[in-house]
C-alpha cells in the first residue's frame, strides 16, 4: 500500500480512499458495514463522506444518513482506526439548511451536527464541499462566469477560515480542506493562512480522471508546489471507465438508471474517449478499472483515488489496484488517447 503525505502533516493517507455517497441510497447499511469492514481488512484507513450525502437522490429528509451509517458501524466495531472526512455543503443546497452559505454560523453548527452522526470527538478532515462563490466543476466550465465581488469574497473565505480555526482549538478538526475549488481559490486560502487567519488547506477534493483532466494546468502547479493534496473523485468517470456503458448498455441498478446523463457526462464524445482507453488497457493486458486508478499515482502532485462502489464486488474488484505500477509505454499510450480525445464531458 503506498501512502501519500496529507498535506504538509505527518498524516497519511492510503492511495485509495474509500467514497461513501450511496451508503443510505443504492447501498443498504449492511453493505455499507460490510465495505468498511473489507476495506480495513485491505488497509484502506480513510473514508470520505459528507453531511449530505446519500445521493442518487439527494432528499432532505436523507441528509447525514451515511455519516450516521458510519457512525453506528464505528459504535458496533470501535472504529476500527478508520479516519474520517467529511464535508460542509456550500451555497445552494437546497436540501441542507435550505441552501445557506458556508459561514462561522454554519460550519460550527454542521461540525456539531456531524460529529453527533459520526459519533466521533474530532474529525480528521473537514472540507468545504464547494465555494459559496460558485465554480466551474460539474460541467458549469462551458459557461463560468468569474465573480467580480472580491472584496466581499475574501470577508467570507476570513471568516469562515477563522470559524474552521476556533473548530480546530477545540480539538474537534484536525485537518481542514477544500473541494470543487480553483486555483485562484486555493491560493486565497493559503495566503489567509500563512496571514494566521487559520489552519493551511492539506487537501482539495476534486474530480479528477482519465477524461476529467482540468486539474492538469494550474492546480496541479499549485498542490505540487505548496504540497496540497488531491482527493480525485470520480476517478472511474463515474463507471464510464470500466466500459459497462458502451454500446448504450445501462446495466441493472447501476448508476445510470437513476442519473442518465451522468451528472453532464452522458455525451458521444465520452463514449469513443472510453473506446480509445479500452484498447489501451487491452494492448497492454491490464484490467481497465485498474489501470484508471493506478494511472493517478503516476501524476506529478500527491493524489489519492476516492474510490465509492455501489456494491461489495465493485469495492473489490476496485481494491485489486492496489500497489500496480505502469509502465512508461502504458502511461505514454494514455497520454495519446487524451491527447486524441480531450474534455470528452
């Protein structure tokens, strides 16, 4: 098991990371116990959930199921050493407190409220799961608008980080974090930081894959040289990878029977992207899900893969990855088929 710095700290984390989202939705509690079982059997030391999750629908009436999942397999087992990440959602979210911002008010109520459900006294990453300012993640990069309020943008993030710092003196977060940020964004809150408004962001959670490649330029700069990790999620492109939906094949509850479009993913494009990385995986006699997540520790900034399974076999399979180092011929006809189909979403 290789393990990857967090941040500029003495924790580690495994290179993969077990995801969550479903656990409450498409994953019963069962399986979910029995996914944290297995993976700690694997040496898999890190799960990353957040307060709204389950998706697959996201409901109201839903939000902080999984984290309590968690919570009552870690009050059956002891926890296991299994730490833990979870996340605060920003702006807009209807479904957790009607859409409020991230702010002091909110992120000290949320810690509370996530620390009872995960019955834990300190959370070992708490992130910002997406700017209140917006971004450009989910397919919003075809037509993102940069905000013009800097001013009031940089009061928010000052804020909110010195919120996330009275947390940390309280012993209840030791690590803190950012997700579906930009370059620009994380290099606010490293400033912030280093002007002691609060704690350093360690990690930055995300997507990030064979055919989600915008990390690639400026915020791959920017986590190589202030050593900042990557939490890619999605990076199967959320099952595109293994090939299970080639040839317009939706296979019986996958997660496509519930999101047809993939979250903005569902275009021509990705199919013949996939078709170009299949063969890579054929010519080179690897298995294609192995190959997408071992491809990750090939990258030039410290990653770990975020890997969720809707299914106790799909955990499995995934897992196998473990330790596989490519070659440089594999990785070099990986970088051609990007080449020859890239932003295929």
């Amino acid at each position: 098991m290789r393990k990857i710095p967090l941040g500029q700290s003495d924790t580690l984390l495994p290179e993969i990371t077990l995801g969550s989202m479903t656990w409450g939705s498409q994953t019963s509690e069962a399986d979910a116990y029995r996914q944290l079982d297995y993976a700690t059997d694997r040496g898999i030391d890190w799960v990353d959930v957040a307060e709204m999750y389950p998706v697959n629908p996201i409901l109201a009436e839903t939000v902080g199921d999984t984290e309590a999942i968690i919570g009552r397999w870690r009050a059956k087992t002891g926890g296991r050493d299994m730490k833990i990440a979870t996340k605060v959602s920003g702006a807009g979210m209807k479904a957790v407190r009607d859409g409020a911002p991230i702010s002091a008010a909110t992120i000290e109520a949320a810690v509370e409220a996530s620390l009872r459900r995960l019955q834990v006294e300190c959370i070992d990453l708490y992130q910002f799961h997406w700017p209140n300012r917006g971004s450009y993640h989910f397919r919003q990069n075809w037509t993102y608008a940069p905000p013009v309020n800097k001013a009031e943008i940089l009061r928010d993030m000052e804020a909110s980080l010195q919120a996330v710092d009275r947390l940390v003196a309280a012993g209840k977060i030791a690590h803190f974090g950012l997700s579906n940020e930009t370059a620009w964004g994380l290099s606010q809150w490293l400033r912030l930081a280093d002007a002691g408004a609060g704690p350093r962001v360690a990690a930055i959670q995300n997507e990030y894959s064979l055919m989600a490649r915008l990390f690639d330029t400026d915020l791959a700069e920017a986590c190589a040289l202030e050593q900042v990790t990557l939490l890619a999620f999605s990076p199967l492109a959320t099952g595109l990878l293994t090939g299970k939906y080639q040839g317009d094949a939706i296979p019986a509850a996958s997660r496509k029977t519930l999101n047809p479009t993939l979250g903005g993913r569902h275009q021509p494009r990705a199919y013949e992207a996939v078709d170009a990385y299949l063969a890579v995986a054929a010519k080179h006699g690897l298995d294609p899900v192995h190959m997408a997540v071992a491809w990750l520790q090939t990258r030039p900034f410290p990653v770990t893969a975020l890997l969720g399974a809707t299914t106790q076999d799909q955990l499995e399979h995934g897992l196998d990855a473990i330790g596989l180092e490519l070659t440089a011929d594999v990785v070099e006809d990986l970088d051609a088929a990007h080449r020859a189909h890239p932003m295929p979403f």
